[in-house]
C-alpha cells in the first residue's frame, strides 16, 4: 500500500480535515491488497466527508494533511 496519496487543496479558508481509523475489510479488494497484514488504516476526509487519502497510520495521515496546508483534526 502506498503511504500517502495527493489530496486535492482547498480554495477556501476553512482547510480542516478528519483522521479517521477504518478497518480494512470495509474497504474495496484492491485497498485490502495494498494493505495486506493490517487490520486498520487510516483515512483523511475532508469537510463534505469525501475521503482524500488513505495511509498506514495516524502520524502519517497527520503529517499528509500538514504538508497539503490543511489541519487535521482526530474523529473518534
């Protein structure tokens, strides 16, 4: 599974995004693939809830929506 994926950049001010954990086997077949031996990974939605990325783990999806100038901010 590929660590990161580009997330598109908001025009607008409000450039908050969501961490959220999701488990694996709710995701397509070829996300399973990618992610194969883990049993959660985490996404990055934005405010409408589109999903932007997925990647391995928490940090990561933080650092991901850092480095697109966006704040993320942990769903539970």
């Amino acid at each position: 599974m590929e660590n990161e994926q580009q997330m598109p950049m908001h025009d607008g001010v409000d450039n908050i995004v969501y961490v959220r954990s999701v488990k694996v086997d709710e995701l397509p077949d070829d996300v399973q693939e990618q992610a194969a031996g883990l049993d959660h990974i985490y996404a990055v939605h934005n405010t409408e809830g589109d999903r932007l990325a997925l990647v391995r783990d928490r940090q990561l999806a933080f650092i991901v929506a850092r480095q697109n100038d966006m704040a993320p901010v942990s769903v539970h």
